[in-house]
C-alpha cells in the first residue's frame, strides 16, 4: 500500500490540506492526535470510519514530505 492510494488531495475541501479518503480528517488532524498522546487503538475508537491504514498513510505521507524537504533544501 502506498500513502498515495489513501491521500487526498481536493481545493474545495479543508482548504486543500491533505485529507485521508476523500473524508474532511486531515493528515494533520492525525498526526496532532498522535502527537498529544492519543494511541492508534484511541483514534480508531473516537473515529470508527478511519480504519489502521490511514494512520499509516499519514504517517507515511508526513515521512515523505519530509524527506522530500531535506532534498530540497527548503
């Protein structure tokens, strides 16, 4: 599975942050979940439509980015 399968991308939704599955959770919102502490176990509860998958798609997106920032230099 590749972040890109589970990754969206629209203008008109959140402001065009990346989303996960066309749904208005963003990879931030995850990533800020699991920054504060929230396990994935909690997420998936508190969420129930976001399933195991997409938390490693975020996690793999924001691991991209990055890597893509430090070729870059930016």
């Amino acid at each position: 599975m590749s972040y890109k399968d589970r990754i969206t991308i629209e203008p008109g939704k959140r402001g065009g942050k990346p989303c996960i599955r066309g749904l208005r959770v963003t990879v931030y919102d995850v990533l800020e979940y699991l920054a504060s502490g929230m396990t994935e176990e909690q997420i998936l509860k508190d969420f129930p439509y976001l399933e195991a998958e997409d938390i490693r798609a975020c996690l793999e997106f924001a691991a991209d980015r990055e890597r893509h920032l430090l070729a870059t230099g930016a």
